[in-house]
C-alpha cells in the first residue's frame, strides 16, 4: 500500500487502496494465478461466497448481504450464484 502526503497544517499521510485496480467477480469468473485480494465488497443483493485467506479464516459457501466487505489477504474467491457478485480489490 501506498501512501500520499497531504499538504496541510497537520501533516498527516492517507493510505491509497485500491492502486491495483480490482476485479469483477461474478459465476463466470476465472481466477488468476498468482493474484491476492484485499478487500472483498459484495454489491449484489446478496452473495453466498467462498475465500481462501492467507493469513486468517477462510470461508466456504458463506451467504453474505450487500455491502458487506471483507478484510484481509484472499488468495482465492469465488461466488457461486448465478446473480452473485462481488468486487475484490487487487492486493
């Protein structure tokens, strides 16, 4: 992650995410080897999702609501509902 100085009185820094880019992550996706993950953000309605984390739980076909947003580094996601869809920001 990066960061960007801030010209300001208080001289703070802000983290910039999303650098990367994401991807759009629906039943039709194909995974990309060697990619990581880390933000999972579901959009649609909701999702039933399957991550595979690195450092941390993992979860198998797990029904998550819209607007949920996991945290962590994925090295593996997948949805598996024909409306599903989530955003997964590149690590």
């Amino acid at each position: 992650m990066g960061y960007a100085n801030i010209n300001n009185p208080a001289n703070y820094q802000l983290a910039m995410m999303g650098q990367f880019g994401f991807r759009k992550i629906d039943s039709s996706f194909t995974p990309v080897a060697g990619e990581y993950y880390r933000i999972i953000e579901i959009v649609s309605t909701d999702a039933t999702v399957t991550v595979t984390s690195v450092n941390g739980d993992s979860l198998s076909s797990e029904l998550l609501v819209q607007g949920t947003k996991l945290y962590g580094l994925f090295s593996a996601v997948s949805v598996s509902g024909a409306s599903d869809v989530v955003i997964a920001y590149i690590a």
